[in-house]
C-alpha cells in the first residue's frame, strides 16, 4: 500500500456519490417519460443501506411530502408523480439507472 491509499479510496467515494447525485439532478430536470431500473448486487446493497440510513430517509419522506401536496390540485398530480418517482431513487440510488420509456 502506498501512502495515498485513504485519499484513492475517498476520492472514489465521492466519485461515486456525484454521478448519483447528477442522476437525481438530470431526473429532476427532465423526469417525464423516464422509468427508474432497479439492479446491482452485494456491495450496491450495502451502500443503499448506508445511504438510507444517513441520507435516504429523510430526502424520500421530504419527496413524499411535497408529491403529496402537490397531488391535491390537477395541475400538480403529474409534477407529484414525478416527485413519488424521485422519493423512490432517493431510497436506493445505488445500482438503479433511470431510463427512457419511448
């Protein structure tokens, strides 16, 4: 082991938590018409688990809370759907991948 190892292993972290994070932005930007995939395996799982300990809860219950508020008028029930959409990938973002349904 070199002496960079713990700066190589967080620099990956975070590598990896800002192309997840620029996949909830570009849903967020044009979320209509795009479904989110479900997939990965052990070391995505447990990554999950962490994310939703930490971060995952609160960021889908604040989604869930505003997608229901804007469900209650008929012009917010599409932009509420998308944001049940966005409380879902906030749940588990790692191993999903948000793709076109056309």
């Amino acid at each position: 082991r070199s002496t960079l190892f713990p700066y190589t292993t967080l620099f990956r972290s975070w590598l990896t938590l800002g192309r997840i994070s620029f996949r909830m932005a570009a849903l967020s930007l044009t979320p209509f018409g795009k479904e989110i995939t479900c997939g990965g395996g052990a070391p995505s799982m447990l990554a999950n688990v962490v994310w939703f300990l930490l971060i995952g809860l609160w960021t889908a219950i604040y989604f869930a809370i505003c997608g229901a508020v804007l469900c209650i008028t008929i012009v917010g029930v599409p932009f509420g759907l998308q944001l049940f959409k966005m409380a879902r990938l906030a749940l588990a973002p790692f191993g999903s991948n948000v793709v076109d349904i056309r």
